[in-house]
C-alpha cells in the first residue's frame, strides 16, 4: 500500500504518525514550527491508511495499519535509524514500532498517546472542563464545527490552529473504513510485551485530556526507563494546540537527547 506523505528537510528521518481520524497536518502544525529553526532533519509526514488522502484497501485492523507504516517505513527510511513521533493513535502505533525496531528507533515522542487501555470506555480519564476561554470564540463556531467537544482552551489562536491542522483531516477520513478497523483496534501483541526500549523518550499528556487522560500512560514508564514524562496543566488531547510553547520546549529538549 502507498501512504500518501509530505516531506521537509534533509538529514536524520523523523517519522510523525497522527492520530485517529486527522491527517498528517495535525502533525506538520504543531512540529514544523520546531523544525524550522533545527537544521540536519528529514521530517516524513504520512496519513495513515483510511485517513487523509490514504486509501484503507482491505486493511480491518489496527494490525493492518502497522504492517502498512511498516512497508512505508521499509520504502522510505529502509534500515536507516531515524526518530519516531506519534500523538494519540499514532503514539500507539509507535510504541509497536520501538518493540519492532528497537535499535532502528534512536528515541520516541509520544503525544497525549492512547496508553495501557486501548478501548475509549475503560480508559481512566478527567471529565472535559474548559479552564481557559475568549469571549465570542464559541459563538464564532460553524455549524458541524466539534472545536469544544474536547478543547479546554478555547481561544481565538487555538480555535485557528483546530481549523488549519485537524478540521481538514477529519473532513478526509473514510468513516466506513474506520467503523471496519475500529472493531479490531487493539494490537494482536502489546508493544510492552518485549525488552523496554532504551532510548530517550519524551511522553506528553495532557492533565485534563478527557480522550486518553494520563493514569493509563503513567503505567507503562517502567518500559521506558529512559523517559521524560510530563503532564501539562491547562491541557486537553490537543495538548499541542494548547500549550504551544511548553510543548515546543520539551520536544526540542528530547532531540538534544538524542542527538
């Protein structure tokens, strides 16, 4: 299967998967402003199957999706080591990829990742709340528009970076498909289930994310005993729309630990 991607820069690869339902942009959004200023990276942008302008095919399960990130990471990187991001589901998928490729992987960054608890009604999560707000930015809202169902700052620059990076993808996603692959969700190997992954690690979530919350990843550090794990405060699963500037800041310090 081809993934379609976009691709920047030259140097080491950085692979960035995206979450369930967006495209690549949730990703180029938050981390090409980051890059921009970091020569010497190759950062590699796919939109996994069924989402974006990549086609689901037959693929029916979240073993399908990894075996297709797979075969792009065989096409495109080949067995050259190379920086692994993943937010939410894309954080899933990468935890199997550093149990697949451990000495491929040089460090991973999870992104608000769904952790220990793949299914959304076992998940231990916050109640949504909404701890930073603009007046007229709800009511500036299109009709069909979901910015508040999950947002907890809900300002002018958060509701423009919802409208650049994430609304255009989920306009995209192939909803049948992903209604087939959803009942199959769960990996058929739990990507702890082998060594724990040595390199460095950066894992982000959000203290009041009401999709994947925090408790479910906290779990999993002894696998990564080489992780930075920080919860942020005034976050919600768009933790990187919502503290743009602290997330910024860590990632930028996990790439000096791994370079």
């Amino acid at each position: 299967m081809t993934l379609h991607q976009v691709s920047y820069g030259d140097g080491v690869p950085v692979l960035a998967l995206h979450g369930w339902t967006p495209d690549h942009r949730l990703m180029t959004g938050c981390l090409e402003p980051i890059f921009a200023g970091l020569p010497g990276y190759r950062r590699i942008y796919p939109d996994l199957p069924g989402m974006g302008q990549s086609p689901a095919g037959d693929i029916d399960s979240s073993d399908g999706i990894l075996a297709a990130v797979n075969e792009f990471i065989d096409a495109e990187i080949g067995a050259e080591p190379f920086l692994l991001i993943g937010e939410s589901y894309g954080g899933y998928l990468a935890r199997a990829l550093a149990r697949e490729r451990p000495e491929q992987v040089l460090g991973l960054n999870l992104i608000c990742p769904i952790g220990a608890v793949v299914d959304n009604a076992d998940r231990t999560v916050p109640e949504h709340v909404v701890l930073r707000s603009e007046p007229g930015v709800v009511e500036s809202l299109t009709e069909g528009e979901d910015f508040t169902d999950i947002a907890v700052v809900q300002t002018a620059a958060a509701l423009a970076a919802y409208r650049k990076d994430v609304a255009p993808g989920l306009a995209l996603a192939d909803t049948a498909a992903l209604d087939r692959i959803l009942k199959k969700r769960e990996l058929s190997v739990d990507p702890e289930s082998g060594p724990a992954y040595a390199g460095p690690t950066l894992i982000v979530c959000g203290r009041q994310d009401s999709v994947t919350g925090y408790e479910d990843t906290y779990v999993l550090l002894p696998h990564y005993p080489r992780a930075t794990f920080a919860v942020l405060d005034v976050a919600g699963h768009n933790l990187q729309l919502e503290q743009p500037e602290l997330f910024g800041a860590l990632v930028t310090e996990w790439l000096q630990r791994v370079s």
